[in-house]
C-alpha cells in the first residue's frame, strides 16, 4: 500500500504543532509525518516527531555527525515512549557553528550501529540524485542496503523521466519515498539549478498550478509502483501546495 508523508521543519514547538493540527484536519491522504533535524533550530527531530504521534506515523531524521559513537544514542528512549519505529539517517552537514561537536562517522556507520544497537527500528537512508554520477549514488546506495537500510527517502525530484530512471536502477523490491518540494520563486529555481544540480523540464515553472501538477503526477507515480510519496512544503503553506491532492 502507498504511504504518504510530509516533512514539516520544527522551527517552534507550537509552529509544529499547529502545522500537524493542520494536516491531521484536510489532508486526509497523509498518513505519515517527517521532521528534519536543522541545527538553526533548537527543537531536534526526535522530540518533534513525538508531537505527531499517535495520529501518524513519525519519521524523525538523524544526523549521523551529531552522535557519539562511544556514547548511548540520546534519540532511543524518547522514540520507545511515543511507539516511534521507523528513522531517516543522513550523515549530516557541517554546523554553521564550528564550536559545535561533530564527529567522523557517515550515515554507513550509524545505520550499521542502528540495526546493531536498535534492531525493532527501521532505518531509511537518502538517495540524492544530483550530487554524483549514477553509478556513484548507486554504489553508495549499496552500501546503505548492506549496512541494514529498509529503503530510501529520495531528494525532490521535478522531472517524471529521471524517476523512471532512477526506478529502474534500483535493486527491484526497494523500499521507495519519492520526493517533491515546491519551488515559487526565480530564486529559488535557480538555486536548485545551480548549487543542487537539480534537473528541470523545460515546461517547469516556478508557480504553484506547476508545483501541484508534479505533485499529482509523483503521486500516480508512487501509487503505480506501490511505493511511497514523500512531499516537502517550501515557503507555501501545505495545504495551498496538496490541498486537494492528498
């Protein structure tokens, strides 16, 4: 069965709050919440991801950098009192903060120790696209899998055939969130243009009735392949962007 999740930032604990309320009130298609961690904000995922529950699922994301790997993982006791079971690791950028502690592991080694020191959870790792060569990402991918990863959470994704593409590169039976964001403005198009890589259609523009039209056909797509969608609301509000849709 299709699962549909939305990834809403923790940028205040009522912020949150609210945006879940939300969700859990017109968009009846969405059955799971994402909270990313951000080091600009203080309320980490984990605890965020507890605001949704019980009423979705909840997938808090882990900065593998952030985490000692001689110390107990903070994250565990607080995902066994809310019945949170399943985790996104990505290994983390740097912190704008250079004071902050960061430590020399990738998300390998902290789906490794996830799947060695909390076996109930399943763990899900990134998939980008654009930073490296196909065979690069799948390779990198691979090693993901043979760390213990269930499947991926992909990077926004704008062009149907680059999907397609990256479907088929997939070890068949792969666990799938494909992803979408929005993008409302010049700005931000060429951002995604020049600093992600991203890969646009040349019909792509910058609008909402755009936005939503990829959104529909992502959704199809998912549903088709029996895997999942995975929506990342940028500067809209979320119900402007999926209302309708979901």
């Amino acid at each position: 069965m299709t699962r549909v999740s939305v990834e809403l930032v923790p940028r205040s604990r009522s912020g949150l709050r609210a945006e879940i309320a939300e969700v859990a009130g017109a968009l009846g298609g969405v059955d799971t919440v994402n909270v990313p961690d951000l080091t600009r904000y203080s309320l980490r995922s984990w605890v965020g991801c507890g605001f949704a529950r019980p009423g979705f699922a909840a997938i808090p994301h882990l900065r593998a950098v952030d985490f000692n790997p001689r110390e107990p993982l903070p994250f565990l006791p607080l995902l066994e009192e809310h019945g949170i079971r399943e985790v996104l690791v990505v290994t983390g950028d740097a912190p704008i903060d250079m004071s902050a502690k960061v430590y020399d592991q990738d998300a390998v080694d902290l789906i490794r120790r996830l799947n060695r020191d909390a076996p109930h959870l399943r763990v899900y790792a990134g998939l980008d696209p654009y930073r490296q060569s196909f065979v690069r990402e799948r390779d990198y991918l691979e090693r993901k899998l043979d760390a213990g990863a269930a499947g991926f959470f992909t990077q926004p994704f704008f062009d149907l055939r680059l999907l397609d593409t990256w479907a088929d590169l997939l070890p068949d039976g792969t666990d799938v969130w494909w992803g979408a964001t929005s993008i409302l403005t010049e700005a931000s198009f060429n951002y995604w243009r020049a600093r992600n890589h991203a890969v646009f259609p040349r019909t792509f523009t910058p609008t909402l009735d755009c936005n939503r039209a990829f959104a529909r056909d992502l959704l199809t797509f998912a549903r088709q392949r029996q895997q999942h969608a995975y929506f990342m609301p940028v500067k809209v509000n979320v119900l402007e962007y999926l209302g309708g849709i979901l």
